[in-house]
C-alpha cells in the first residue's frame, strides 16, 4: 500500500522504516528537513496517488488539531486520516466531525511499543468504522508483532476507542512501573538483600512478576546499578491523568493508577510543602523532631 505519515519522531520516524521493510510505500514529512520525504504536508498529499491514507504521529493537543485541519483542506472525498498520537479520546469526536463535512474518513489508533517498535512491532488498538479498520489492515498488520493479529491487533470500538483504550492501557502501565520502582527501592534500603540488580534480574523467568518493563528494568540496573546517573523527576504524558479523570466519571476506583500519578507529582517537588505541614504538626502536637532549614 501507499500511505503518507506526518510526524518523524521517535516513534514516526520508526514507524515508517517497519514499514518500508513491509514493502509498503511511505511519504513522510517532518519539520526537520534531515528526516523529511518531501517539504510539505502539501507536497506529501500530491504525491499520494488514489484513495489516499495519511497517518499522523505528532504531538497530541494543537499539533495534532492543526495536522488534521491543514489535510481536511487538501485531501477529498474517500481519503482516510489515521491519527495514531497519544490524542484524548474526546478530541477523536472533533477532529472526525471536521474531517466528515469534506466526506474524509477518520480512525484513531493507540499505539504501544516505544523505540522497540521497529525491531518488536508495535500493540495497536484502533476506534473507527469497521470499513475502515479493513481497508488499512495491511497497515496495521504491518505494524504489529509477528503472530496471531488478536495478540498485537483490536479494532476497540467506534471513533475514540482507540486513544481510550491506549490511555487505560497507560494508567495500568503507571501503576506497573511504580510497583517495580518502589520494590528497588525496598531492596536498596534492606540491610539483607546485598545484591539488587541481581535478584531483580531472577524474577526475570518463571516468576508471576516477569515482563517487558521488568526486563527494561534490569536493563536499565546492567548500565547503572545504583541509579545514580538519573535524577528521580518523573513527567507524565497526560494520559495518567485521563485515566484517573475518567476512574472518577465512571465511579470506577483506580487507586494504583491515582496513587502512581500522585507519585509522579511528588518527585517533582524538591522540598514537598505538604510535608513541611506534617512535619509542622508532629511538632506542635506531640513534640516531635522537626529539621529546620539552614540560613
């Protein structure tokens, strides 16, 4: 198949190799000239020939909006955008109705797998029109690991389906890497377990806490056994949030995915002032040791 793809990113970028080495003809374009096909998003869209497929990688929010402005006003009637960005699920609704008064279709696709993705394939979730989820098939079979489709591939539901289920998929992945992380921690404070970056690496086969992430970390412990290269500040992309906003909607307690994105708050802060008024009132109540800063 032909396709375009906006977006040369980290995962853009991959994307497209996986692609090519799938025998699938690519035009990419990116703002960085180094990566880019071509020098527009115009250009890109006249050298698509027929129906045409654009898939966007770009950031979610005001990039992703104005990519799929700008190519509602240069594709036709039958093309189809396939926003595959870390995008709301309530943006979806949006950008489909926009595209929809100029009878362009619209699927939007979570898409998992990292920089790994070229080499591993990439897990994707898609929400559109089952005629359209079809019709980019090759793609998307393109893109996944090898094996059975229903392992790296589902079609979760109508437009937004498939930024929702990524963004599940995410909250869980906070709560994972939190558990990994707080159990290093554990470990590194014992006075008995002398050996961390080994035992961590023992529960890499046969135990119930084996993964992928547990892998990268003990990866990650091979290259740094202490973690003293890195400091503990940890971003999170929003889809934390969106997970924990809609926990609240629905009345569906989530209380790892809260408490691993309230974790990622908290190593944002140097001196927490919430702890300054826990220490503040251990003092004032019971007495207790306070540290005070120094002049």
């Amino acid at each position: 198949m032909q396709l375009g793809l906006v977006g040369l990113g980290r995962m853009g970028f991959n994307m497209r190799e996986r692609l090519r080495a799938a025998g699938h003809d690519v035009v990419g374009y990116d703002r960085n000239p180094d990566v880019s096909d071509v020098a527009s998003i115009a250009e890109l869209v006249q050298k698509l020939a027929g129906s045409r497929i654009v898939w966007i990688m770009v950031p979610h929010g005001d990039p992703t909006r104005q990519t799929v402005e700008e190519l509602g006003g240069l594709l036709s009637t039958g093309d189809l955008v396939i926003e595959g960005g870390n995008s709301k699920f309530t943006d979806d609704q949006a950008n489909a109705a926009l595209l929809a008064e100029r009878g362009i279709k619209y699927v939007d696709v979570g898409v998992s797998g990292g920089v790994w993705g070229a080499k591993n394939g990439y897990g994707l979730m898609a929400g559109g029109d089952a005629e359209d989820i079809e019709r980019a098939m090759p793609i998307f079979d393109a893109l996944r690991p090898e094996g059975p489709r229903e392992e790296g591939f589902a079609h979760s539901g109508p437009v937004g389906a498939g930024h929702y289920a990524k963004m599940v998929h995410n909250g869980i992945e906070y709560g994972l890497m939190q558990a990994y992380a707080e159990g290093f921690e554990l470990l590194s404070a014992s006075d008995v377990v002398t050996n961390v970056p080994e035992t961590i690496k023992a529960w890499s086969r046969g135990t119930v806490v084996r993964s992928w992430l547990l892998d990268l970390l003990v990866r990650a412990l091979e290259e740094d056994p202490d973690l003293t290269e890195l400091r503990g500040y940890v971003n999170d992309s929003g889809e934390g949030r969106w997970t924990v906003e809609e926990s609240i909607n629905n009345a569906v307690p989530t209380p790892v995915i809260t408490a691993s994105l309230f974790a990622r708050f908290a190593s944002r802060q140097e001196d927490s002032p919430a702890m300054k008024a826990v220490a503040a009132l251990r003092n004032q109540f019971g007495g207790h040791a306070v540290q005070k800063t120094e002049d």
